[in-house]
C-alpha cells in the first residue's frame, strides 16, 4: 500500500511539473504572475514569463437609478459581458474590483468570462476594512484578525481564477493618518503630543498591518503579486520601512494631465514598481456647463503618453511604471448626491470638490470643477439595449483606442514639437 | 469687376496694416517722444491704487533722447487701499480684452526702454508685455523685475524672443509697490520700443543661486514669490508683510491673523506664494530652484500652540504645474521663534510656482490664531 502511495505522489509530482495547475471549470491555466527587476530600479510585470503592460479600467457599471449597493456580479443582465467586449475593442486588457461580491461562484464567473471571452484579467481589491462602522481601528488586533481574515479567504477563494493578475489592499486608507478621512486612533497614538508623530505613528501602524497580509498571501498564493493602494505618495517613505512584503505600489492619482515627478518621485520614497491605479478626467465642463468630451479625451491621451514614457522599455523615463487603470469605465450617476435616492436617476452636474489642476473648469463659481457622476469613458443612456442601458462612447474611447494601437507614434510625435 | 478687387485690395491693405506688422519690421515704438506719430498704445490701464499716481508724457526733465519723457509721480499712499498701482500702455484706450485691437508684433525679439530714479534706489516691481485677459486676451505675458533704478538713464531690455506675440494689447506697463517704496517715489521712462534683433535667442530657464528668498524684509529687492493666493476662508486671513512686532531678524516680518468668521463657509484657510501673483497654473512662471536642497523659516506664534497643518512649497496644478511639492506639518508653534526645515531632497524643484504656503483650519484653532513667519529662503 505504501508502495502505491508513493508511486501515486511520484506521478502527481511528475504531473505537476509537466503541466501547471489548471482551473477546473475553463481548462485555463493559473497565471504565474512576476515582477522582474532590472537595472536602475526599472520594473517590468511578467505574465507567464512574458511582459505585459496594464492597460487597465476601473469597473463598477452602477446602471441609472441604482447606488453603491447594487451587486453588479449577481445581475443576471451580465454587463460584463457587453462591456467585455467594448473593451477589448478599445484594447483594455485588465479591470480593477474594488472588492469581491458576496456570491464566490458570481464573482468568478465574472472573472472567468472577462479572461476566458476577452483575454481581460483582473486586478482584485479590498477596502481592508476602510469603510467599515466603526472607524477601522487598524491598531485594534479584532479587527486587524477580522480584516485579515477576509482577505485571506478572498485570496484563498480565487487565487486559481486563471483571470487573476494581482491582488491590491486597501484604497486611499493613508488618507485616515491626519484624521481628515475616517479618523481612527489608539490609546498609544492618542498619548503622543506631536501631530507629525501621530500621523507617521498610524502610517506604522497600517503599513505594518498591510505588510502582514501580504507576507500570509505570499505564503497561501505564490503566484500573484500583493499591491498597496495608496492615495498619492503620502507617507510611502514610512511604508519603506515597514511593508518590504509590497510587491507593487500602486497609487490614485488626480494631477490633470501630468502625473508630474510621481515616477522619479516614488524611486526616492519607496523602491517598488508603480502602477496608476486610479486617474483620469471627468467629460463636463463645469465653468461653460455642458459635456466637454474633447478636454477628457486629451487629459487621458497625455496621462498615457507618460506612463508610456515611464514603462521599463522605454529608456528615456523612469522605467518603473507598469501601466495605469483609468478611472472609470461608464459614468455613475448616483455620485453626487449618494443619500438622496432620487437623483441617483439623474445626470447630476453638481461637484463636491475641486483640483486646481483640473484647470479648463476651476474658474466655476466656488471652484468645484470635479463632476463625479461624468468620469466614464463611457455615458450611459437611459434607453435600454438588452435590459441594461445603453452604452455611449466617449472620444476618449477612440482616442486611447487610437492611441494604444501605435503609442510609441504619439509619444515621437511630441518629442518632436 | 476691377473696380470691386481694388476695393477689396485697399480695405485688406487697410485692416493688414492696422492690426499685423510686417515680420521685417525692425523697430516698433511704444513712446519716443510726446505726440510722435510713431508711438503706438495708449497709457489708459491705470491700476491698483490710481489716485497714487500722476503721470506727465510731455516732461521735459532731461529725457533720455528728443525733447520729451515720462515722468511719474507715486504717493505710495495706498488711496485704494491696494499698496500698489501700475499703469497699462492699451490698444485702444481702455480695453482690457473686450475689443479687438492686439498688434500682431510677430518679429519682434525684446523689449527695450530707459529708466531713471529721482534720486536712485527706487524699485520697479515689474515691467510686462501683454497679459490683458478678457474676450481677446493677449497671447503672451511677459514679465521682468523687480529691479533697481539709478539716478541716471539706463536700458533695459526683456527678452521676448521665442515668445508668441500674435497678438498683444498690452504694449507695456510697470507696476510698483508701497512696500518697496514706502515713501513714494519720483521715476522718469522714455524710448519704449520693441526691436526684431536677430541675435537676440529665447532664454533658457536659469538656475537661482542659492539662497533664495521668499521673503526677508518688507519689500526687499531678494524677495521672490508674491503672497497672492488666498484659499478658503479668505476673508478671515490678514496678511502684514511689514509687521514690526519682533521680528526674527532685519526691521520687519509676516504677521497673519487668521479669525474665527467662517465667512465661506470653508472652515480653512491657506495662503500661497506665488509666481506672478495669483498664478494657480495658468502663466509659464515656474523658477528653477534645482540648486536648493532645504527650504528653512523661522515661525512663531502669538500665544503659543498655534496649529498649523501644513507648510508646503509647490504643489499646484495647472496648465503649468510646478514640478514636485514637499512640506511639513502639523506644526504646532511656540511663543519664541523658532526654525523650521522642509527637506527637498529627492524632490524636483525644477519648476516652482507656488514658492511657499501655509495652511491650516479652524477645527484645531477654534478661537482663530495670530503668528509670524521671518527669513524663508530656499538654501
């Protein structure tokens, strides 16, 4: 019997080494995703051994009429799939989930029909908690447990997902560190006196915590890489210190049509290779108040060109970007005014913030330029098509298509003005 | 037939040479000489505090060349309340972009005029070229300054090659301040011409030397960067810049009084140094200050424990950007002076144009708070 064993588990290693794991369902194999590390600090993102280039979209296709709760994985109207294929015309190959819905068999029959229909795979998040009521205490080890606890089974879950690229934890929770954002505090924050030191004090404190999830999801999934979402490059020169298990900084950027010295920047802060997990321009000019296509369509094409410039090949920049996901695929017309169910059927122009970099529409009374319910490069109709409304394309769609079919012909071009 | 292509010949010939300039046009005079047929825009853009200043364009003290020049008169009184005035060579009178009426000044590679001081030591703030916004805005803005006047005639030049003067309805101006001049001043102009030198090259960005001030004295010549950007809450910030109530060093500081008003509504408040003054990204006027590793000041607060969240250099966003941001805070201030450092190590301060900000709110200064900045340079 023991003979038998053995040559049982002789013959699954051999398997095992002649053929990668496959997924059960598709038949797909799992991706081995890498970073490989060249000289000067200069990054490349390895899918099964081959580089590849984060041509990416936020996605969360809230329809008209619904809000943040709305479980777009268990809809049996699959916008996925439409959207699918718009965006594998465009040339978009990765998606990025804010965080996995409640029904793992929904979630990844999403993923799978994203990789499996149009080759798109998907870069998966989690809040780690930021949203949660109440504050999320990340120097409180029950919450710590519970948070990490979650993540792990989300990456135990679908970490065989043939569609996974990588996992990324959190999402602007560094904006909680000043208490502006969420405020949370301990007992040994609270007894320091100097505000500077609270703020690096809980910037320990939660990189820390991100560092530990990551080295367990290294341990559990050898396969993906682990990704910190962080607001700007705030207090990254702290997650240096104390998160080395952060394969990935990827970072939300809102600077208009630069990304300014965010790529030379980062090597000094935090030697990771950087990905824009969220940028982009929303399409309504809130100074001459009408839809303002053509400005998205060029702050998008120039937010491009740099992380082109700045992507390993490209000898000229940094080399240490791996590619960027706009935000965000269509518009969300609940944004505005998220309590009042009412508006969440109409196409509110109404603005709660404004960036001076954003600067064709800062001359708007009381400077709020930055209209959250028009950042999609695609407009939803209220028409229905299919059940699902219909789908507008932006310029900025052609653009971008245009523009990844030959960007290296854009970025000579500019070179030579 | 023939008679309609001469009619259209003579009205193309006429708009042609009233509004664009041959690009062989060698000189283009602004002011030569009182009533010279060869001047061109109209002293009409008075700004600022007007009742300040008198302004004679026939004075016959000993003009620079011909027979007349400008002689200007400033009370620094501050009448408007402004503590600066400036005046705008216009075409035509008066328009600050509402008509059309840009001379296409395509050619043209700089700007030369002469000055003189009274008595010498007086300080321009600056002389521009362009810069008129509104419905026809100009298609440059080209600014130089501050400087210095000597009690005799000199030239001065602005380079403007490189730049696009399609269209420019604002020839020239000056602008001087009351902090600079606090007791007035006497200043004679004459020979403003633009000149289409071909040896003339478009400047590159210079590096500044180091250290470089933002703010040392009241109206100190090393000064750079103008206290212009108001944020927030606005109207509940006052801004001395010739406070003489102890200060760190020289004969005055910055004293800023921030009140509990709430007048917006914003529940804070920021102040940004700025280059030209009120640029929030709009105009090129990014300065290389690559040289600089740290930027110091020196703070204190009237009281004590006077929060401030953040000082910051760069970090605006515009059309032009500045290339990199870096600051400090919370500060919590103490009573005595004390210095401050922002390290700008690593940082790309290749292109700054908000040169300094202070920022703070009124949830962690509920009574609102008064302090003081002194010395902040770039080193």
């Amino acid at each position: 019997m023991k003979r038998i064993s053995a040559i049982l588990a002789g013959g699954l290693l051999i398997f095992c080494i002649l053929f990668p794991v496959c997924h059960a369902a598709t038949g797909l194999k799992v991706t081995k995703v890498t970073i490989k590390k060249l000289k000067d600090s200069r990054y490349q993102l390895l899918v099964n051994n081959k580089p590849y280039i984060i041509k990416g979209v936020c996605y969360n296709p809230v329809p008209i009429g619904e809000s943040h709760d709305y479980d777009f994985w268990s809809d049996p109207l699959q916008p996925w799939i439409i959207d699918g294929k718009l965006m594998k015309d465009m040339g978009i190959n990765t998606v990025r989930f804010y965080q996995v819905g409640e029904n793992p068999e929904a979630v990844k029959k999403v993923i799978g029909d994203l990789y499996s229909l149009y080759g798109i795979r998907t870069m998966m998040g989690h809040w780690l908690g930021f949203w949660n009521y109440p504050a999320p205490f990340y120097g409180d080890a029950d919450f710590r447990e519970n948070v990490k606890k979650s993540v792990l089974d989300m990456v135990r879950e679908y970490k065989d997902e043939p569609g996974i690229l990588f996992w990324v934890l959190g999402n602007e929770n560094n904006y909680s560190f000043s208490g502006k954002l969420n405020p949370w505090s301990s007992a040994e924050i609270d007894a320091i006196e100097d505000p500077v030191a609270q703020i690096s004090e809980r910037a320990r404190v939660y990189y820390s915590f991100v560092n530990e999830i990551a080295e367990e999801i290294h341990k559990i999934d050898p396969n993906h890489p682990v990704a910190m979402g962080n607001g700007e490059m705030i207090t990254l020169d702290i997650a240096r210190e104390v998160a080395p298990a952060v394969d990935i900084v990827t970072c939300l950027i809102y600077r208009g049509r630069s990304f300014g010295n965010i790529f030379k920047g980062l090597k000094n802060m935090f030697d990771r290779p950087l990905m824009l997990l969220e940028f982009g321009c929303d399409a309504y000019n809130a100074y001459t108040k009408q839809e303002d296509q053509d400005v998205q369509a060029k702050f998008l094409e120039d937010q491009w060109v740099q992380i082109y410039k700045n992507l390993a090949v490209n000898k000229t920049g940094e080399g240490n970007c791996l590619g960027g996901a706009i935000f965000e695929w269509t518009d969300e017309w609940w944004k505005n005014k998220e309590h009042d169910p009412d508006s969440w059927s109409v196409h509110d122009t109404g603005s709660n913030w404004s960036n001076g970099a954003y600067y064709f529409d800062i001359k708007v009374e009381g400077n709020k330029n930055m209209n959250e319910e028009w950042f999609g490069i695609v407009a939803l109709s209220p028409e229905l098509e299919n059940g699902l409304n219909k789908r507008i394309l932006r310029k900025s769609y052609f653009t971008l298509k245009e523009f990844w079919k030959k960007p290296y012909d854009k970025i000579k071009k500019d070179k030579k003005k | 037939m023939r008679k309609i292509i001469r009619l259209f010949l003579v009205i193309g010939l006429a708009i042609f040479s009233s509004s664009a300039l041959a690009a062989d046009t060698k000189v283009f005079n602004v002011y030569t000489d009182a009533n010279s047929p060869d001047n061109h825009y109209i002293a009409s853009g008075y700004m600022g505090d007007y009742a300040d200043v008198s302004m004679d364009n026939k004075s016959m003290s000993n003009p620079n060349s011909g027979s007349t020049c400008i002689k200007v008169v400033y009370s620094a009184k501050k009448t408007q309340g402004q503590g600066w005035v400036g005046i705008y060579w216009q075409n035509p009178p008066n328009n600050w972009g509402s008509k059309k009426g840009g001379f296409d000044l395509t050619g043209m590679t700089k700007l030369s005029f002469w000055m003189k001081g009274e008595k010498g030591g007086e300080i321009i703030d600056k002389v521009v070229v362009g810069g008129i916004k509104g419905l026809y805005p100009d298609s440059s803005e080209i600014a130089f300054g501050p400087f210095k006047l000597t009690d005799s005639w000199k030239e001065y030049t602005v380079n403007l090659a490189g730049k696009d003067l399609s269209y420019i309805s604002g020839g020239f101006s000056w602008i001087i301040n009351s902090d600079s001049n606090p007791q007035g001043s006497i200043f004679y102009i004459d020979d403003v011409k633009f000149i289409a030198d071909t040896t003339v090259k478009p400047e590159t960005k210079k590096q500044e030397e180091m250290p470089f001030y933002v703010y040392s004295d009241r109206g100190a010549m090393q000064n750079h960067f103008i206290a212009s950007g108001y944020m927030g809450d606005t109207s509940d910030i006052k801004t001395d810049l010739g406070s003489v109530e102890n200060p760190y060093s020289g004969s005055t500081c910055i004293k800023i009084e921030y009140n509990n008003n709430i007048s917006y509504g914003a529940r804070w408040a920021g102040v940004y140094w700025q280059n030209p003054a009120n640029n929030w990204g709009g105009i090129d006027g990014g300065l290389d200050l690559s040289k600089a590793t740290k930027i110091t000041f020196w703070a204190r607060g009237e009281k004590g424990n006077e929060r401030i969240e953040e000082f910051k250099v760069g970090g605006i966003l515009g059309e032009y950007s500045d290339s990199d941001s870096a600051g400090i805070g919370p500060v919590i201030l103490t009573k005595e002076w004390k210095q401050y450092t922002i390290d700008l190590t690593g940082k790309d301060v290749s292109y700054i144009l908000g040169g300094f900000c202070w920022s703070t709110n009124i949830d962690v200064n509920p009574d609102g708070i008064v302090f003081y900045l002194d010395e902040i340079k770039y080193e």
